[in-house]
C-alpha cells in the first residue's frame, strides 16, 4: 500500500452531487480525492437521461394526436421506435463531458477508480491507497432493489437502458412494482403504441395525496394501461420469445403474458458495502442519518444525495452538495430545511408536491386553510385545450404557505415557484400579488392564492371590515356632496354684491 493521502476532502462517490462538490471545492484551492467504483456521473447518465428521452418521445406522440383540435389534421403518428434510440444517445453524448476524468484531473482533482470503504473512523481505502482527510463525504447514491422472485434470473428484466437500445418497442411490456419513475414509462411505452400491463402489490401512487393522484389513475385508465393492484408475483417462466408472470390475488394464481419485463422497485440507499459501522456512522436500509448541516454522527463525515436518509428527489443532491461546500471551507452557511424538498412525477399529467401534505399540516398545525384552483379556469389552459389538472396550496391561519401540491400541465416547472415560497415563508397574498405573464399556466398558482384573500373577506370580521369600509365611504361621498354645495352657495354670495353693484 502507497503512502497516505492526506486531501483536505474526500469524496466516495462520482455522481453528480459528489461531482460538483469536488469541483467547487477545488476551485477554491482545496486538495481533493474523489473514489468512484463506476461510471462517473451515476444513475443520470445510464438511467435518467434514457427514461426521459422516452417520456419525451411519449408526449411528442401524444401532441400530435391533439393537433386535431386546433384545425390540424394529423393522421395517427407511425412510431419508429429504432429512432428514439440515437435520439437517447445524443442527448447522453451531449450531457456526458460535464463528467469526465478529464475535467475533475484539470482542477487538480484526483480520481481513484475503485471501491472506497472505511476502515477506522478518519481513513478510507480506496484501490490501494489509504486516505486520512480531513473531511469526508459520502455520495453513493442508491441502487436498484431486488426482487426475490422465483425465476427473475432467467428473464433478464429490462432497465431504461436497455428499453431505449431495442430495435423495436416491446409487444407488451410487464412493469413490476410501484416506483413512480416505472409507472410513468409504463405509460409512455403505452402512448409508443406498446401493450403495458402494471403488476402491483399495493396501489399505485397510494403514498401521493389522493386528490392529486386520482386524475393520474384515471390517465392510465384512458390510455389504456392494464394495472393489477395488491396481487403477489409467485414466479416468472420464459415461454418462447416472451414471459409468463404468475400472480396471486385474492387466493387465485393467474398467468399474465408479455414479451418483455422492466422491474419498478425503487431504490434504496447505497450505504452496503462503506464500513459505515467502522467509521462509526449511524446508518440502516433507510440511509445514513445525518442532521441540518447533513453532518453525520461522525462530525468529520458528511452524507449527501440519495444516501441521505431524509432525501426525497435524487436532485437534492446539488443542493446537498452547495451546504457541505460551505462547511469544507468553514464558512457560515444555510442548514437543510427538509421540508421544502420538491417531489416530481412525469406521468402524463405529472404530478409534483412541496413542503407539506394537507394530513401532514392538519396533524402540526391546528388551524390550516386549503386553496385550489382548476389549470381549465386560466386562459393559457382554454387556448391550448388543456383541460384537467390543479393547483392546491396549504397555509396557517395567518396564510403562511405550508406545503403545494400540483398536478397537471407543467407541475414539475410551477412547483419551483412554490419550493421557493415554502422555504422563504412567504404568505398567499405574496404569492398573489406576483405579476404573471399572460397567458401563462402558472396563473392557476396566483388565483389558487387569492383565495386566501377572499376566504378572509368572506368571514364575519372581514365582512364586518367590508361594511364598515363602504359605511364610510358612503359618508365621504355625502361630506363631498355637501362640500360643493356650500361652496357653489358661497360663490354665489359673494357674487352677489358685485352684480347689485
């Protein structure tokens, strides 16, 4: 084994919140070690970047059959499904430079290709190297959960990867699971003309806010994606040039044929594997706990991303990443507000929630107050046939904004404004007095929030401010009223003399 490292930072993990902290904290002239067992970049390149190419080419092909509406007349789009793959593969090339070796080694990065695991609570091995920096970050990420499901060896159960590299769409396509980024390919392949049939053990979308989730289930009813909800999955068996799944539900076992299978069962924390125990770091299956600062019970260990154990969106990896900054430099900075982390689902409408439930609110607060308004009430949605969808937000009793839920066109962009709000707690009436663009979707958010408003108006004090307001303006229109006739009067008077005169 080599001598010591001795880096001011070392960071096991090259996705990209591990990315982008390397490169910060290099760019202030501080010495870091980055250990990446894989590919750099993470799961954003061999799985982000394809799943969306293909949700993508889903709603391309979904706008076409709406241009009937506008007088446009389209015949039914023909799917060229080898077409979406160089599609996939050049937004891959195009966003792949900003990870490579090459640019962490011109910042005077190091980069060791291979596993790191701690050993003792201030040293990380790491392909032959033994690293003692001064501080820590782990950015591991997650990886796919596995299914123990007699026979799902024997199949090779697509990933997106392998969905996007297929000559040809699949005949049917068996998702099984309830992970929300499964549901929404499920979907997509289903508007890419393919057969997808959901296999779930409980309901899908059943942790997402009901009123939220129901106009999505009913989406997949339409589209005509089969789902089978609370049914357990025996066993698989190939059959010819597909698959058979054997499920059982309500104590009946039944076949379900397809041609294809991708496995929708989320992903846990990568935290196996670290010797997180050995660094005395509080982990379990849930992740690694961390606290405001996302300083691990460890204080020379920081977690960021998707290990966290409270990390909802795998994007809270760069802000992660901005606050651990600032403590490697000794700098003041921020804590993590966890509550305002945003949730996005692209199904078709999307979905995306910030801060708060409605149950979560009712539960800490005593008093909240719940606003909606419909994306069909604003121009933009009338113009554009836009039909379904809406914008709901939770405040307190004074109107500070607790939490927004939004499902509908364009929630994954609205929700950002929100996020926001949540975090600088601001109220509904700062989110109504903002001057939307017209005609613009967003507007759903401002009218949901001037709701607060006319709630307020419509109770007995604001009633009784209300009379009282037009009370007096009724008695300074008199007061006005009588002023100009005594003045026409004195005019008069005082006229009169001249004209005798």
């Amino acid at each position: 084994m080599n001598a010591d490292l001795p880096p001011d930072l070392c960071i096991i993990g090259g996705g990209p919140s591990g990315f982008s902290l390397a490169l910060g904290v290099a760019a202030c002239g501080r010495s870091v070690v980055l250990v990446e067992k894989g590919a750099l970049g993470g799961r954003r390149l061999t799985d982000a970047i394809p799943r969306h190419a293909l949700l993508a080419a889903s709603r391309a092909a979904t706008s076409a059959r709406g241009a009937d509406g506008f007088g446009i007349a389209v015949a039914e789009p023909q799917i060229d499904f080898a077409r979406v793959r160089p599609h996939a593969a050049a937004v891959r090339a195009a966003i792949a430079p900003n990870y490579t070796q090459a640019r962490l080694a011109a910042m005077n990065v190091k980069v060791i290709r291979a596993a790191g695991r701690f050993t003792r609570p201030d040293t990380c091995e790491a392909g032959g190297e033994k690293i003692k920096a001064r501080r820590f970050v782990v950015a591991t990420g997650s990886v796919e959960r596995i299914l123990p499901i007699p026979g799902l060896d024997l199949v090779r159960p697509l990933d997106c990867a392998a969905l996007c590299a297929l000559e040809h769409p699949p005949r049917c396509l068996i998702v099984i699971g309830a992970d929300p980024d499964g549901l929404a390919l499920a979907q997509a392949m289903r508007r890419l003309g393919c057969e997808a049939i959901v296999l779930a053990e409980r309901e899908i979308f059943g942790s997402e806010d009901e009123e939220l989730a129901a106009p999505v289930r009913a989406a997949f009813t339409r589209d005509g994606v089969v789902v089978h909800e609370a049914v357990r999955i025996s066993r698989i068996e190939p059959r010819g040039d597909g698959v058979r799944v054997f499920i059982a539900a309500a104590g009946h076992e039944k076949a379900v044929a397809g041609s294809h299978i991708l496995v929708a069962a989320g992903h846990a924390p990568a935290v196996e594997g670290l010797g997180l125990a050995a660094a005395r770091v509080r982990y379990n299956e849930s992740g690694i706990e961390t606290d405001a600062s996302l300083a691990t019970s460890n204080r020379r260990i920081h977690a960021i991303g998707a290990v966290v154990r409270s990390a909802r969106q795998s994007s809270a990896g760069e802000q992660h990443a901005a606050i651990v900054l600032r403590a490697v430099l000794g700098l003041p900075g921020p804590r993590m507000r966890r509550q305002v982390a945003a949730r996005v689902i692209l199904t078709s409408p999307s979905m995306a929630t910030a801060g708060l439930t409605e149950a979560q609110a009712r539960a800490a607060h005593r008093h909240i107050c719940v606003l909606r308004w419909p994306f069909a009430e604003t121009d933009r949605a009338r113009i554009e046939h836009r039909h379904g969808g809406h914008v709901k937000l939770v405040t307190s009793r004074r109107g500070t904004l607790l939490g927004a839920g939004i499902v509908g066109p364009g929630a994954e962009e609205s929700i950002n404004l929100l996020t926001l709000a949540i975090s600088k707690g601001m109220t509904a009436s700062d989110i109504a007095s903002i001057v939307i663009p017209y005609p613009a979707m967003a507007d759903a958010v401002r009218q949901a929030a001037m709701m607060f408003r006319d709630s307020r108006l419509d109770a007995p004090l604001g009633r009784f401010l209300i009379e009282w307001n037009r009370s007096i303006e009724q008695q300074t229109l008199k007061i006005r009223e009588l002023a100009s006739f005594l003045a026409e009067k004195a005019t008069q008077v005082l006229r009169g003399p001249s004209r005798s005169a």
